[in-house]
C-alpha cells in the first residue's frame, strides 16, 4: 500500500515511469537486430544509407574519414540501436513468391539456370518464376524445366517478341538491346492481379534464402513502389571521363540487377507514364541510355524520390573492379546475393573474388537433379508429368534382376537444348544434319568430325553439370569448334547407372532442323565429300517425297591407333585390301554390317537395294520424321539394331549408296561399356528387352513381325 | 495534471498497470520467434518434449493423437506463445568454435571429410577440429588438411591408441568396437582449458550453420552439462525382440550422434569416476554395450536426468528405416543436421530420403577447393604454407605467357591418401611397389594391371571430388579390384588448367612402403613374370644397399586395338618380328628409349649397362628414396627425361634386364592432353622450363652438368 501524502506528485511520477518504460521496451530491450537492415526511412541525396567509399568532393578526391563517421552504419554487427529495426514478423509458411527474369538467347539461358539453382538450393517456400525471353531462350527453358520436375516450382513465358514495341523507340548502347529496356514493362506485361515480384538479372548468384528478400516488401512506406540497392560504382555521379553524361539519378543512383517492385502500386500510380515521359524527356538532351532500362529507373526516381526503398548493400553485391562494394561486404560477413555486372565477370581483380567466384562455381558445376527434392511442410502439386513417372517407378519390382534397365528408361533426363549459341542453317530441300550421342570421353572427336562433315550437326552430349562446364571451355577453347555455328550441342544431365544410348540419340534427332538426317555414331569419320554426297543423293532419289528409304553410308574401321584418311572410294579400297582397314567389326561381329554387301559395294556405281537380315545395324540417312530409337535399350547391344528392325517394318527400302562410307576409329571403351560389360545380368535383360521389343512389333505390325521374330531365335554368334 | 481525488487507487492502478506493461514486453510483444526451439525446462521421463510419434503404451500399440496434443509443440511455425524464448544474443562475431570427432580408418575418414565440407560450407565463425585418430586416419586426414589450407580452420589431432587403454575393458558388440567408446574419455582427453565442444559422428551431414547448434549452449541451466537429442527410434524402450535387454535410458534415451559437451562442468563433476562407475555397475548384468558409449551416455543420464538439455530434433534428424524422425521434420521444414545411423545408409527406404540424399550428395561431389574461401570480418592467421604460397603466386608476372605453367607448377593440390582401405604390405626386403599415376579416362586399365602386378601398388589419381566418388564406385563394383588389398590409391584433386604429371607421381612415390619402387606409367601392362623377376634381380643385383642403380624395363607398345599379351620373352620377340610389337614410340620418337639398345636386349641373358643419352625416358625399378620428379613439368613433355637426368646426374648406373619388358596399349589421347597440344604456349614454355632446368642442373652439379646442357643444345626432332 503506497503511504500517504504527494498523491499528485506520486501519480505523475507513476505515469512518467510508465512511459519511460513504455519508450524503453518500444524502441530498445531485448529485441533481436539482424545485421544488414536498415530502417525505412528516405534519406536525401549525399547522405546515402549504406557503408560504401565516401562520396567523391568537388575536386575529384574522396572526402576522407570524417564523411563516412557522419554515416549511420548498420553493418557493424548491429551494434548500433539508432538503425536497429524490430523482428519482422516471419513470413505465412509456404507464401508463394514471384521472380521475374528477362532472358534472351543461349549465353542467358545458361546464366539463368545457374541462378535458378542457387535460389533453389537456398529456398523453402514455393517459386513462381516468371521468363519474359525470345525464341531461343523460351525453346532451352521450356523444355529444361519440363524435364527438371523440381516440386513446388512454377514457370510461366512471356514473349519478349512481343514486347520489343514498347521499347523499340528507346536507343539504347547497352549490349543488352531491346531486351535490357523490358524491366520497365514488366508492370504491364506480368499478370494483373500479381502484386508484387523480385525481378532479378541473369547475372546474379544467391547466397541466401530468397525469402529473406521477400521479406523486406515489409519495409515499404505506404508510397514506396519500388526496392532498389545503391549503385556500387561512380557512374552516375558522372565526370569518369570528358563528356561522360550518364543519366539522372539520386546521389550514386540505383543498380537494377536486384528489384523488388511492388506491381500493385505502380500500376495504380500510372507507371507506364511515368516511365516513358521521363525517358521521352531526356531522350530530347541525350543520345541514348547508355545502361539501359537502369537509367531510366533512375531518372524516375531522381524525379519521384518518395518512389524507392533503399535495399541492404548485400542483397546486390556488385563485383566489378571498382572496390566500392568491398565495404558493403568487409563490413557484413553476411552476403546475400552476388551480382556479377563487370564485363570481365569472374576475371574481375578484386581482393575477395575468391570467394565470390567459389560461391558461383558451386552452383555453376552443382548437379541440379539434387534440387528436386521435396519442400517440408509445403505441400504443392507435383510437376507436370511428375505423376506418371512416380507411377511407373512405383510400379517396378525392385527384386527384378532387370529393376536398373528399366528405371532406366523410366528416368526423365534434365535436357538442356542449344547449350552454346548455334545458328539455325537456312532452309534447303535436301540439307542433312549428322546426328550423334557422346560423353566426356570422346569430345576430342568433336573437331575431327567438324573437319570431315562442314554441315549442320544435331548432337547430344551426356554430361554432369560439372562436365558441361568443362566441355564449354574446351568448345570456347578450341578454334575449329568456336567457328563452327552450325554444330548444335544439347546437354542431358546424367542420371542413374546405365547409359541411356537411345534417349540421347532421340534428343539430337528431335533437335535437328533439317528435312534430312544422318544418324551416326560419335565415333565415325565420315568421307570428306559425303555431307555434298548426300545432299546430292537424297536429291536424286528424291529421297523422302517420292522414295521411302533409308540410304546407307557403309560403315568401316581402322585398328591402327595412326591412320591415313583415305580421301577417295579408290583409296579406300586399296586401304582395305592392304589391311589397313575392315569393315566394321569385321572380326567380333561380322553381321552388324555384312548385309550391306561390300563386295556389291566395291564395284557400285548407282545405289542398290539390300534386304533387311537379323542383327543388321548400318548408318542410314532418313527423312527427319522416321521413328524415333527405342529408349527401353539402356547400356550397350541392340539399340541400334531395333532401330532399323523398326525402319525395315515400316518398309523403308534400304538403299547402299556406292561412294559413301565412313571410318570408325578405335578407343579404349569407356568407362560407361565396361561398367555395362562386367554387370553380369546384362545379358539376361538385354535377352528380357529384346522379347519385349518383338512383342510390341507384333503388336504393331502383325504378321508382317514374324520375320523378325523368327530372326530372333537363329542361333548366332556372341552379343 | 491528474485529478485530486482517490490518490491511493490511482496509485496502486498505476502500479499494476506498470506491473502489467513490465510482465507483457519481458514475456511477449513483439519478439522474434524461433522455430524448432525449445524452453530450457527438463521435462521428466514420458513427457519428452519433441514432435516425435506417440510413446509406446504398456500394450505396444502407439498411444495415440491425445498423447500429441498433451506436448507442447513449439515447431508449429512458432505460434505456440507459451514454448516461445526471447530471442538469444547473438553469438560474439568471430568467436572460435570447437568440434570433436572420433574417426578410425580409411572409410570413416571419408566420411569426416563430408562432414567438414558441410559444416565449412555454411560457417561464418573460425573453427578449431579436434581429432581422436589412429594412425592411419592421422595419415590421411593430417595431408588433407595441410593441403587443402582451408582459412580460419585448424586441426588437433589426439592418438586413439593412446586412449585405448582407457576402454579397452569395456566389452563392446558394436562395430565401431573400441573407437565407438572414444566419447566418454573426451572431457580427460581434450585440452583442460577447453570448456565447450561440439562433438560429432562422422555420418553426419550439416545443412545449417554450425553456429546456431554452438548458440544452444546459452540454454544449458547452470547444472545441465550436455545437450542431446532423443534418440529416434524404440531401441532403448525394449522388447524389439525377446530377450531384447538394452541399456538403461530415460524414455527413449538419446542419441549420441551429435553431442553439446560444457567439458568444464564435465569435469569439475568428476565426470570420469561417473560414467566408469555407472558402466561397472551395468556391466554386472549387461553383458556389452550394443551401442558403443551412447549405451554409458544414456545410462549415466538415467542416473543423473538434471545433467541433460535436450536440444531440438531438427538437429540430429536420424534416418533409418524407422519413421520416428518423420515426425521432426514433417513439422519442421527447418533441418539443421542429418544422421545417416542405419547400417543402410543411403539405401534407407524412407518417403523422404532423397531430400536427405541430395543434401549427401551435394557435399559429398563438392569441390572441396570452393571452401578455400576466408571469413569475412573474421581475420585469421594464414593455415600452415598458405602465406609462401600467396607469396609465390603474387611474384609471378600474369604477363608471362607461361604464366599458367608456372602457377600450376606452385599451385598446391588437395591431396587424399589411401582412398580406400589398403593392408600396408609385410615388410620384405626385396619388394617393388609400381607406381604410376592417372585420371578417369583410364580407369579401365586398373583391373589389366591388376592382372598382370600381383604387387603392391601406389597410385596417384588426378579427380574431381564427384569424380571421386564414381571412381569408388567403381572400385566396389569390380571384383578383381575390391579383391586386392595391396594397392593404395591417392586421390590429387584437380585444379589449374594443366596437368600436373610430376607431382602426382611424386605424390605416388612418396606414399610407397616398400624399399623399391618401378616407376612405370598407368598405359603399360608388365610381363606376368615381371613382379617376381624384379625382386629376384634386386636380390641379385643387391640393388641400393651395394648397388647405386637404376634397373631399365624395356617399353614396348602394340598399335592394335586387340593384343594377345606374350608370356615370356620369346613370344615377345615373335610379336616384334611379326609386326605386331614395336618398341615404345618407334614410330614418331625412337630417341625416347633406343638407348635401351633394344638389339642388344634381344639376345642378352644378363643385365648390360647403357649410357645416357638426350632424350632418354626409360621405365625403372629404383630404391625409393630416389630424387623426386621435377614439379616444374606440368602438362606433358619432358617430365620424365628430366628425372632420368637427375638419375643420370647422381650417378645411377643405367642396368637393363633381359628378361623384363612392359607393352603400352593404345588409347585415344586424353582431354587433358589434347588441351595441351593445342596451346600455342607449351612448345616455347616447355623450352623455358629445360632451360631453367638445366641451370639448376649446373647448379648442382657443376661441370658433370655439362654433358646434359651439349646434349640440350643438338637439334632435334619435334618432341
């Protein structure tokens, strides 16, 4: 019970206490600061939030110490109560958030993917991913992330053809074109009731959970539209050389590489207008912009500073050689995103781009299928087509001795089309396009093949990630394969113990985009003169619109590890009888090929016709629409003989061409035969493969498979 | 100005309402909640705090959703008020943490190495390793850390023989047998001003920082002494079988895997006479453990309940067949740390094991260079040679067009000893180990060399770490290889854009056991005589001890693709006049070993002297401490004529053996060695390194260097 006396006086005391007390748990106690926020508020121009290099004084020389202690800094372990902001409350669970990337062509596509893996290696909620590209792009990203199934991941296009209109009239020196102005039209082009949307540049890495990213859309005033990171460069305080004019922006301006754009509000606020009276205004007194859609932003928001909400240095950490980002990250041990915006890219000079480029290398070479884990707690729809594999595969015995052959063929790769840029030929009539499979160990046959064959080429490579980038530096560094634009690379990322032959060999003959193919093998070389050989063939045989065939280049090898490529049929010949050459597995095998009749071949001089006989495998070039190889041949032995069991059925003649032929060269086997080679069921379930194979013939084609299956049950010689 | 009137009521209002503003911000209000902590309360035994499956009721069945309900449950996205802590001050930045592994052999020290890539992936903190280690383990996992100079990391490391003693009397059915009960003498085994370790199983994978698992220690009460998660599965609770009699443990006992040890308080406990009385007591009618010393942890906490902190499940999710870890990680969509406990590993069948596989699998193909990254805000003392190194590469001018040879030439490789397990060969007096070195394309040869060398072997094998992993399963897959216990494999883990050859020999030299050496390369197949006949000839030729030495193999090399191996020397010789042999290179390099005198060799019966010559790279059988090879030859060209010099230099007699030979098989060239063929710079760069060569030669040797420096300068043909 309080004493007596001074009621008035002890009441006032009262409350005074109680609001002392109020203001100290409102703004100080035990609240948990995170390093690197910062609060909401705008400051003006000069006094930038943000522990960058101080501003540069008049006299080109920077201010010294003093301006950066009258800076608030944040960054140093939150120590600092005058920045600290209270918790935010955590994000709903399994909110779906939304990122917007631009990409365009082949050289983006692959930066995308990169990104895309480090924001899914980091991520807990479920992604939208919404991809303004072109053609090309659109073609590697539908068919990368149809085949990737990654749960709770969402991916919608937009044609970025579409919207070259809006940005056309906008000169922009940027290397980037048309497509870097399309950021500005992202309001517009993205879908109406979506409210909010990190847009991101391709060359961009995570470091972190997006969410946390997501997060700071809290943070906005009520006028805020737009989420913005500091410029890390003197570019837009202009003078880094005479006559240098960049655009208008607030202090050191804005880097676009990392938005968070609040669509609602810019909608609302009339931001197509904006954007475009602003740049209509400077277009009058500049050229062109020269960072494209960046520039504009910043004129926006030099005009309309209420716009923006200042972002942590670290979600955009610029890396150039410019050093100014090195305060944002030596003050932070907690680096969010990485953004790669210097031309040199990881050749960039920078005291700790060691580790900025091991961060980026861990996703550039990081196995992508390991990101198609489940969310926890997040349930989402499976990916389309995600289902019917999980189906069949529960379906499978696992006690079967076959259970890896056919997971196998079950397996859907990840396939990324067009891995390296690649000019489609012109369209001819009678154009042929090699077809080939390949792994790692016979990539140096790729510039012998470009050597003997100067036509377009289809050919998929099975590849890990990590592989991939080491067959794009040996592409980059070999000048025979960097000329060469008409050779088109697509990756299939490897998946489970056995080698997936036809599934690969249906991906580059899917790819091809000639009337015509040669399906090949890696390991031939083909004749000199037979891309013109063919084209002419196919031409006179009218091959495809008059004649169903499939024309025949003979198939030959050499067991001489050094050999003289014969440039002529005469000299082939005289090769072979020297014994110099053989036809193909003339001693192991002799039926694969012995159909062809070399001894008719040798004295040729107009294409003839051969009968289909059991185990025959030749090279033939089709029309482009023939069947396609039967994927449920895994491993080594008869996939190519299916194949042409398939043509034989569906009565293509089988034409011998007189001067065509190609040369095998040996090799050790690869890793990947004698792993199928010493499995001791593979014999058994190769046998399993083929019955079921003859099944779905009769099936098919009725009686008409009964050849085949009578065939199957000659005795022969070994697999 | 309050009101007169009713001063005591005021009063006593104002009061209670400060007593109620106070009570609100300490208890709630606006604090950050974490999910999947816990209150540092101790809960008694039934009661256990953890989202895990229902206890089992006295008639086996599963109690029930009611038993769910009754627990709090704070992972529930953290709303639960009543569960919530106020949120934890952060660790001081920069602070030192301590972790302790007991890791035995070959096969776990694989497993450490996942381990620590995890765990360094996520860390921003320094980190000081303490290692409980035998001998071999120490060997492998000493060299690894020294070359793999990881910033802001150092290693202890604590002789497990020494330890022994200290358990041996402990009779133990589990397999870690004696290892597995290393933990308990941790706290007399550790440095004694050591107050906190984090101790952990080596199956264990991080997907957290290991910080956050260091902040729990803030939770211990001042009697709690170590914090453990429960154990997972109904082993402790009994009756898994009849007679199934497991060790006493509160509840379900915990889990060892992943332990928070205050060592101070262990010991000022008296920590030691605890657990070795509590183990004598239970051994008189126990007759082992079965679960190593998780069995004495659970048993002395039976004892002593107040010693424990439970920690939160998320932090030692263990998988195995058994669903109780479900529970924990279908709530929490926040795992920190996965325990692979079940004897299937990976294998485990589990909804949701390849979320968790893909995490293993991650670190497991990790390039373990990328974590070569330093801490940022954290400076630290440069690891061991880190500083002569930095030091080294910055003296070289980028400039150079051998830069990349020079830098490859001072880059040092992360090296892994004995791979996989090996039986160190019984000392004789004679033996020859044959050393050699390779990359995956040459796996294949593994299992022919095996045939032909039925002697150790120490092989040096330049991987990738995911390549790593794919050439173990190679090993395992393949019978003749997982067969053979004398060879040791040392992975050299690439980096740099060439090859390395010298240092991955020297690499494979150094870690020979026996007192001869053959130096061969990985593409030669010896005789089938040759492993006895060489033994036989050290003998004779008392080699090293009376004889100064080197002993030549002749090199031959079949161009065919298929090859009947001879069986002696007269077969040979037939092979050679047939045209199906040639000496090695005849064809483009005959210089290379026509000093070996080749028609002399034929009809010799006794070893014959030969004379250096330029040029000279023959195949020899050396004592081991032999000159290492030069490391300044990286790539290919000269990197064995160099060690010949050297050889020649110190004054080793040239000795050829009539009776052995080694026949080199053809293969395509390997990626690596194209690349270097195709650099414009190897051919100029390669004369630089001869020449600096030489001029260390004339350093060395004076005049006697004169012969080498003439025979340098003859013309030549191309190398």
């Amino acid at each position: 019970m309080l004493p007596r006396g001074r009621p008035r006086a002890l009441g006032a005391a009262a409350l005074l206490l109680l609001l002392l007390l109020i203001g100290f748990f409102q703004f100080g106690g035990d609240v948990e600061c995170e390093r690197g926020e910062r609060g909401g508020e705008r400051r003006g121009p000069g006094s930038f939030p943000g522990p960058l290099t101080p501003r540069v004084s008049t006299d080109g020389r920077p201010r010294g110490a003093a301006a950066l202690d009258g800076e608030p800094s944040a960054d140093r372990g939150g120590h600092n109560r005058s920045d600290c902001v209270p918790p935010r409350p955590p994000l709903p669970k399994c909110e779906l958030l939304h990122v917007a990337i631009v990409c365009a062509g082949p050289n983006s596509s692959r930066d995308l993917v990169t990104l895309v893996k480090s924001v899914l290696f980091y991520r807990k909620n479920p992604l939208h991913f919404h991809l303004v590209t072109d053609t090309m792009a659109r073609n590697i990203l539908e068919m990368l992330f149809h085949t990737w199934m990654v749960p709770a991941v969402r991916v919608s296009f937009y044609d970025a053809e579409e919207l070259k209109p809006q940005v056309s009239w906008i000169p922009n020196k940027h290397y980037s074109g048309l497509y870097g102005l399309m950021k500005l039209v992202l309001p517009a082009t993205l879908p109406p009731d979506l409210a909010r949307v990190i847009v991101l540049d391709t060359d961009v890495t995570f470091a972190s959970d997006i969410a946390e990213l997501w997060a700071l859309f809290a943070h906005f005033s009520d006028k805020q539209v737009i989420g913005l990171v500091e410029n890390q460069s003197d570019w837009y305080l202009g003078n880094l050389w005479r006559n240098h004019r960049p655009w208008p922006a607030l202090g050191r301006g804005f880097n676009t590489g990392v938005i968070l754009l609040r669509l609602d509000r810019l909608r609302q606020a009339g931001w197509e207008q904006m954007w475009k009276l602003t740049a209509t205004r400077e277009l009058l007194t500049l050229p062109a912009t020269s960072l494209a859609d960046q520039d504009i932003f910043n004129a926006v928001i030099k005009e309309h500073p209420r716009l923006v909400q200042p972002l942590p240095c670290v979600w955009n950490v610029q890396l150039s050689d410019h050093t100014l980002a090195e305060r944002c990250y030596s003050e932070a041990s907690d680096l969010k995103v990485i953004h790669w915006n210097s031309p040199k890219k990881l050749r960039v000079k920078n005291k700790h781009v060691d580790h900025f480029r091991n961060l980026y290398l861990t996703f550039l070479e990081y196995d992508g299928n390991l990101l198609r884990r489940e969310l926890f707690g997040c349930p989402s729809p499976p990916p389309p087509g995600a289902e019917q594999v999980q189906r069949a595969l529960a379906q499978l015995d696992e006690e079967d001795a076959c259970f890896e052959f056919r997971q196998q063929q079950l397996t859907v790769h990840r396939v990324h089309v067009t891995f390296l840029p690649h000019e489609p030929p012109p369209p001819q009539p009678h154009d042929v396009t090699l077809v080939a499979q390949l792994s790692m160990d016979r990539l140096q046959m790729l510039e012998a093949l470009c050597r003997h064959w100067p036509g377009p080429m289809s050919l998929a490579l099975y590849l890990t990630d990590a592989e991939a980038q080491q067959f794009l530096r040996f592409v980059e560094a070999s000048a025979v394969l960097s000329a060469r634009q008409n050779v088109a690379y697509h990756v299939v990322y490897r998946e489970g113990p056995l080698y997936p032959v036809n599934q690969l060999r249906n991906v580059a003959l899917a790819q091809a985009l000639t009337p015509y193919v040669f399906l090949s093998d890696i390991d031939f070389l083909p004749a000199y003169s037979l891309y013109d050989y063919l084209r002419a063939s196919i031409e006179q045989l009218k091959l495809g619109s008059e004649r169903k065939a499939a024309l025949v280049v003979p198939a030959f090898e050499t067991l001489r590890y050094r050999f003289s490529f014969p440039s002529s049929k005469a000299e082939l010949l005289a090769l072979l009888d020297s014994g110099s050459l053989y036809t193909f597995r003339y001693h192991e095998w002799p039926q694969g090929h012995a159909p062809t009749d070399y001894a008719r071949w040798r004295e040729a001089q107009t294409p003839y016709r051969v009968q289909w006989a059991a185990d025959y495998e030749p090279y033939v070039v089709v029309p482009r629409d023939c069947p396609r190889y039967d994927p449920r041949f895994v491993g080594f032995g008869w996939n190519k003989v299916a194949h042409i069991v398939e043509l034989d059925a569906q009565e293509y003649e089988l034409l011998v061409l007189p001067e065509a032929f190609a040369i095998h060269l040996p090799h050790a086997p690869s890793l990947d035969i004698s792993r199928f080679r010493s499995s001791p069921t593979y014999r058994d379930c190769l046998q399993a493969l083929k019955d079921e194979f003859h099944q779905d013939l009769s099936r098919h084609y009725g009686a008409a498979a009964l050849k085949y299956l009578t065939a199957l049950q000659q005795p022969r010689g070994p697999a």
